[in-house]
C-alpha cells in the first residue's frame, strides 16, 4: 500500500508519497527541510535570498555562491544547455515586467496595462561562471529566474536525500513536477497527467524511475489591461511564449530534464513532436481546442 501527504512550500503544493507507510512522516520531514532551504536559498520573491542577492549584484564581478544555489544554478544551466538557449536562466527581468513578481498565490488576477517590448534575452551563455571558484558573474541588468527549473529539481533532490536516508522508495511531486527514486512499487507509481486536480481530460499513467513533468500557460495566468499574460517565456522575444500548447508533459531520466524538455516544447511550438520523436522523449502534449498528442512513445493507454 501506498501512502502519501501534502504540504505547502515554494508556493505550491508538494505532495509525498512512500511505498512503505512507518517511513510516511520521516519522509515528510526530510522533504520538507529540504523544499524550506530550496526556497529560501533560491526565491527570487524573497528579497533577502541568496538569489535575489545575486540579482542585485548584476554588473557587480564574482560573487560566490553557496553549494545549494550553486547547484541550482548549475542544474538550470544544464536545461539551457539541453533545449538550446529555449529555457533560460537569464529572463528573469522579462518576468517581472510582466507582472509576476510575487509568488502566484499573491498574484492579483487583475491590473493595469502594462508598457512591454520585444527584446531577445541575453541569453545563459553571457553569464559567467567559474566551477572551480565556484563563482557567478552577472553582466548588468541580468536577473536570473529559477523558476523553469527549481521545481523540478527540488523534486529530484528530495527524492534522492529520501531514498538516501530511509532506503525506501519514494515519489515527490513539487507542483506537478514528479521525481521518483528506488525500487518502483509493484505496477508503479500511478499518477494523472491532467490540467489541474479537478479537470476532466486528462490520463492515468504510471512512473517506474526518473522524473514526469508538465509545463503549462492555463494554470498560471493573470491580466493586466485587460491583456492576458502567463510565466513562460520565450527567450527569442522577452515575452510570454506564443504557443498552440495548454499543457506538455514529458517523462526522462530525471524530473529536471522532463521539466527542461516539456517547457520548449511549449515554447518551441508545433515542431515540438518532431523533437521530442527525435529525443525519444515520451511526452503527451495538448492543443488550447483539448486535442491530445503523443511523441517520443508515449501512447494513449499509457506512459
């Protein structure tokens, strides 16, 4: 039997599950502490963050980092990587400008207009970071944004430390990001690929290792004159990415690199099934008309 609870952090709902139901609440513990630091070491809706003391040392020099934003700068660094410049670090003031600025669940659905321009990002490849020092040099007027990664991540991370710890198996899901580690329960862990909880359409699938993730522009959106604007942003342009997509979940090795993979897709638009098909990604993407399709050998019946 599986057991499993929730709790709230990095503005969203992380979700524990164990195969093994006495490890339930030292589960809960370990993965707890560790989202607490993730977030407060990695926020940039926290002014006294590492991150947003980093930010705010843009076109300052080196400035040495932590092991722990270290990590998470090196793990979206490596998503940037993967996607080629798709999901980046550096649109961290594209996000702001367009309102979201606070975490969503502090958001205000509506506002006043907004003044935006199309403008690419400087991209990941301008920043510069030194392994060995351990430092990051921003150039000025760069903000870096975790927020494409460090779910996902997080996720991956606290799995491991549980596994690690308590030697049990175990899923966490930070806001729909999933990371499983350890042997997989009998027949998997069962999970719904869906818009969000209460929704209709959507699939029952099962995970046996590494990570599932989902990218979506419905869940989190807000208006401003009247305008509508979500959290994706397309690198290219410096706005909310133009896109067919309302959700691309996408399953690999670890939860950072389904979160790295589902995110361009969104952005990368309708060549995205030929991508993932070439990346053999397993990935179920759905069109804003609720059309679903499959890529990289994910299929209708399962993942």
């Amino acid at each position: 039997m599986l057991s499993s609870d929730s709790f709230t952090g990095m503005g969203t709902t992380n979700t524990v599950a164990v195969d093994d139901g006495a490890a339930l609440p030292a589960a809960m513990a370990i993965v707890q502490a560790k989202i607490q630091e993730i977030d407060e070491a990695c926020s940039r809706f926290r002014p006294n963050s590492e991150l947003s003391r980093l930010n705010a040392r843009s076109g300052c020099g080196d400035v040495l980092l932590s092991p722990l934003l270290e990590e998470a700068i090196v793990a979206a660094l490596c998503s940037a990587e993967m996607t080629g410049g798709l999901v980046d670090l550096t649109v961290g003031r594209c996000v702001e400008d367009a309102g979201y600025t606070v975490t969503f669940r502090d958001l205000p659905a509506e506002g006043p207009p907004l003044e935006l321009r199309t403008r690419r990002v400087i991209g990941w490849r301008a920043l510069t970071y030194q392994p060995a020092a351990h430092t990051m040099r921003l150039p000025a007027g760069v903000g870096l944004d975790l927020g494409a990664s460090g779910k996902a991540w997080a996720a991956d991370r606290a799995a491991d430390a549980v596994a690690s710890k308590l030697g049990v198996s175990v899923l966490v899901s930070c806001g729909g990001d999933v990371a499983v580690c350890g042997p997989a329960p009998q027949g998997g862990w069962p999970i719904r690929v869906a818009v969000d909880v209460d929704a209709v359409e959507g699939q029952d699938v099962v995970v046996f290792d590494g990570g599932l993730a989902t990218s979506g522009t419905t869940s989190r959106r807000w208006r401003r004159g009247g305008i509508e604007f979500h959290h994706i942003i397309d690198p290219s342009t410096g706005l909310p990415a133009q896109t067919p997509w309302a959700m691309v979940s996408v399953a690999a090795a670890t939860c950072v690199e389904a979160n790295a993979a589902a995110t361009a897709a969104l952005i990368m638009g309708h060549s995205a099934p030929a991508w993932l098909d070439d990346l053999k990604l397993p990935a179920r993407l759905v069109d804003a008309s609720g059309e679903v399709r499959f890529a990289g050998g994910w299929r209708a019946s399962a993942a």
